[in-house]
C-alpha cells in the first residue's frame, strides 16, 4: 500500500497541448496542430480541424478533444469545409464518411460494402488504425450523437428518435421497446434508469440513474458501453430511457470539481448491481485515498481473498461507476498501468490529476 509515484510517464501523459496554446492555434488556423487536437463548436454540433479556415466563433463557445472519436462520441458531427474525418486515408474513405453523414440512421452492412467493392475487414482495420474505433462503432456514434443532439436541445424521445431517421410510427415503437424494454407508452410510468449526457476534460460521459443514485457512469466510447447498459436494464428490472434528475445533476458538478482539483471524494449516492464478491472489491476501491494507489495483490487480501487476485480484476473491470468507484487507483504489483474499460490514456491522466492536484478542466 504505497504513495503513488509520478513517473515521467505520468508527467508527460497530457494527450493534447494546454487549453491557452490550442486557442492560439485554433485562432491562428495553425495547421501544424491538425491531428494533434480537434476543434468542436457548441453552436454548430460540428469539429474541425485547427486548420479550418470557416468563420470562427467566440473561443467561449468552442471545446477541444485529443481525437476525432472524443468528438464523434462528444455528439459531433465531422465539418463539411475541412473535412477532418478524410485526412488520413483513401477516397472510398470520404465516400463512405459521406454517406453516413447525409444518412446518419442508414445501416450500412458488410453486405453493403462488398456491393461496393470494399472488404469489410479492411474498412474496420482502417478506421481502428486512424479513428480509433472500427466502422461500424464510426455509425454507431453518429446514431447515438443525432439522438442525444435532439434531446439535449429539449426534444422528446419521440423528436429523437424520428430525427434518428424512423418514418413510421410502427417502426418507432419496434425500435423504442427494442432499446428501452418498454413501448413508448409506458416510458413515463415504468421503473426507468435514465440516462444523460455529461461532458468531462476527457471526454463525454453517459450517467445513468434511478430515483435512488447514479448507478451508470461511463465513457462514450468505451467497448462494453451496449453491453452495460442491458446488464443494467436487467439486473435493475427497469427501462432505460433519456432523462435528467437531481442526481444527474449532482453528478456533473462534483465531476466539475473533481477535475479542477477542488474535490477528492463524491457524494452522490450510489445504486451498484454487483455480484457479493464484486461489491466486496468495489467497497475496497472506495477505501483507497484519494492520490494513493494499490495493487490486485493489495485488494484481494484487504477483501480476504489473498489468493484471487484474477477475480479482483474482474470485479475492478465489471465497475460500471467509473471515476467515482476509483477502479483507475489500481495498478500491477510492480506499478505498471494496466488494463483499464476508459483507456490508458484515461487512467494516465486521472492519476496524474489526483497526485498532482492540477485541475484538467
């Protein structure tokens, strides 16, 4: 149980330039910073590159992401005029960024693809190579960026979902009883997790909640994110449906706090859906200081299991409360990174900020 030590590793592990030295660059269409960040206007729900020579707006109305997945998960869509999807690949690269965003609720299979001459296997090792995400999460995104613009903006489900591209009240209802476990009908009435959006210095965030706490708080672009969000919908018995409440609400200025160095511990309260063991590490997880760090090793003897140390990192991993269940305070024994659902990047930088108490926002 040791004090964590910053390694040069952890110093240096910011992934885009300081806030004042990316608005100088976005202000002086810099195009030596293109790829290195991207530039999001709240206005427009668009990114571009730093490059881009369209009007720019008011630097208080802008937001800056270290990729163009952060932004795309971020509710973003790809801008027009600089193109920062298409600066790195071949043409059909551009077609196809194209025919999602003029049809972002179109669902282009691999079928689809091979009728356009494309192997779906190249297309999906392509995007994860220079987006991050494969083609399909590349969808996914879009979808799930349009449906939670509309709602953001106030729009109801109904608004969302139609935006989203459904023609027919049929298929609507097929769609919404698919994803949230209830007909529209019975959305207000049902026991429902809602969910909403929450942007963080490190990307957006999904926080899930029911009357009783936050018991989802997650990265966009996380793999397992559809994954939780049934387990959730099941374990809880509930429909899980857009929305905010007080504890959304909570949520994001403690979030807002924590990373402006001025909060160490939350007090949102929390509705957790593990296994007896699983909950046994995540009140361990709790337990560990606030700048400190441990190891597996260090868990599994805390929760009096010193010999199931694999099954401490399984339970650490299935944390669906990220951030606020520190799961990111864990490393190797040797104090090497590992494994972490957000990414290392991610974990890099939570530590940093926790032992630095140097704000990230």
């Amino acid at each position: 149980m040791s004090q964590l030590i910053l390694t040069p590793e952890l110093q240096h592990a910011r992934p885009v330039p300081d806030r004042r030295e990316m608005e100088r660059a976005y202000l002086a269409s810099d195009a030596s910073y293109d790829g290195v960040f991207y530039v999001a206007v709240r206005s427009t729900g668009i990114f571009c590159l730093p490059s881009c020579r369209a009007r720019k707006p008011l630097v208080k109305n802008v937001e800056f992401f270290s990729d163009a997945k952060s932004a795309l998960f971020g509710g973003y869509r790809p801008c027009l005029r600089c193109r920062p999807m298409d600066s790195s690949g071949p043409e059909w690269v551009s077609k196809l960024v194209a025919m999602v965003e003029d049809r972002p609720d179109t669902r282009i299979t691999e079928q689809d693809l091979r009728e356009m001459g494309l192997e779906p296997a190249r297309v999906r090792r392509h995007f994860e190579r220079f987006f991050g995400l494969s083609f399909q999460a590349y969808c996914r995104a879009r979808r799930l960026a349009k449906g939670f613009e509309v709602i953001r903006q106030g729009g109801s489900v109904d608004d969302a979902v139609y935006e989203s591209g459904y023609e027919s009240h049929s298929g609507f209802r097929e769609e919404f009883h698919k994803l949230f476990g209830v007909p529209p009908a019975k959305a207000a009435s049902a026991d429902c997790i809602q969910v909403a959006w929450v942007e963080t210095p490190i990307g957006p965030m999904i926080a899930g909640a029911t009357d009783r706490g936050l018991c989802m708080l997650e990265f966009t672009d996380r793999r397992m994110f559809e994954s939780e969000i049934q387990m959730l919908r099941t374990r809880l018995r509930a429909a899980v449906v857009p929305g905010e409440s007080e504890h959304h609400k909570q949520i994001r200025d403690e979030l807002q706090e924590y990373f402006d160095a001025r909060r160490s511990e939350f007090t949102v309260p929390l509705v957790r859906t593990g296994t007896p063991f699983e909950e046994r590490v995540w009140d361990e997880l709790l337990r560990i200081p606030h700048g400190e760090t441990r190891s597996y090793e260090d868990v599994a003897r805390e929760v009096g299991s010193p010999k199931a140390v694999r099954a401490v990192g399984r339970a650490n991993g299935m944390n669906r409360i990220a951030v606020v269940i520190p799961c990111h305070r864990v490393l190797n024994k040797n104090g090497d990174l590992c494994g972490y659902g957000g990414g290392l990047w991610r974990k890099r930088l939570l530590l940093h900020l926790e032992s630095s108490l140097q704000p990230l926002s």
